[in-house]
C-alpha cells in the first residue's frame, strides 16, 4: 500500500465525510461553471459553422477556440470584478480551468461526430440541438471527477476558489 493511498484510507476511516461533501459541491460547481462556459462557445461555434456551411473541422475548430474563450473568460469576471489584474486573473484562469475544458471539448466533440447525421443537422431539428444537449451532458460527466481530482490537490478551480470567498 502506497504512502498516499495508505494516507487517503486512513482520513476515509476516520470519517471525512464533510471535506468530501464539500470537495463534491466544488467540484460540482466548478464543473457546471466550466461547462457553462463550454456551452455557449460551442453552439456559438455549431451556429456559425453550420449557418456558414463549414464542413466538421472547421464547424468544430471554431467551437473548441470559442469554448476555450468562454470558459477562461467565466472564470475570470468575477476575480476582475474583485479588483485583481487582468494578467494575475488571465493565470488563475488558465491554471483553473485548462485541464477541465480540454476533456469538456475532447468528450463533447467526440460525441457529436460519432452521433449519426449530428453534425449535419440543421440548426432547426432536433437531431442537432439534442445532440448537442447529449454530448455536453456527457462531457461534464468526464470532467467532474478530474476536476475533483485537481481541487482535493488544491489546483484547478481550488486555486480560483482560494481567491474570492464563495464561489
């Protein structure tokens, strides 16, 4: 049994249940936050693309870029909105959120390829809205418990979370 692995069971015994409740709840947050942010850059990227007629990696480059742009951009207001500098909030972000959105986009765009006629849909069925619902539902499942991983380390959101009282 590893150091750590002998460490973790021991605080598991000795009833942690709160720190992993809390821990749950940050994670949680951190996901949706990371996942909002994911969301309106990627139907802001299949809009575009799909209304411009751009085949699949244009549609989905545009999406991935605009994805990542949003979730920084949640991620820093708030610590702008505190006062910080935008070059030590543009870090935190970065250090935040980086891991998380990668898989989001990853899972996400995955999802809509292997999706039958998805990325083809037009912006008025369902095939495409559902589709989409469905592969960013998919792609916070994956990210919730890296983000997980990355706050009980104190990285990830943890390091935003350290910054302004309550998230």
């Amino acid at each position: 049994m590893s150091e750590e692995s002998h460490h973790s069971h021991h605080d598991h015994a000795a009833g942690a249940s709160a720190q992993a409740t809390s821990l749950n709840r940050l994670a949680v947050s951190a996901t949706l936050h990371c996942l909002t942010g994911c969301a309106i850059g990627e139907v802001l990227g299949m809009v575009i693309g799909t209304a411009l007629g751009w085949g699949n990696v244009e549609t989905i480059a545009l999406a991935v870029v605009l994805a990542f742009i949003f979730g920084y951009s949640l991620t820093m207001l708030p610590l702008l909105r505190s006062g910080m500098a935008l070059r030590r909030a543009v870090g935190l972000a970065l250090a935040a959120d980086t891991v998380s959105i990668t898989i989001m986009e990853i899972v996400d765009n995955l999802v809509m390829v292997l999706i039958p006629g998805a990325m083809h849909a037009g912006l008025d069925t369902f095939l495409f809205w559902g589709s989409l619902t469905f592969a960013l539902i998919v792609a916070g499942i994956a990210a919730f418990p890296v983000n997980r991983w990355l706050i009980a380390r104190g990285r990830g959101h943890a390091v935003v979370h350290a910054h302004h009282g309550h998230h």
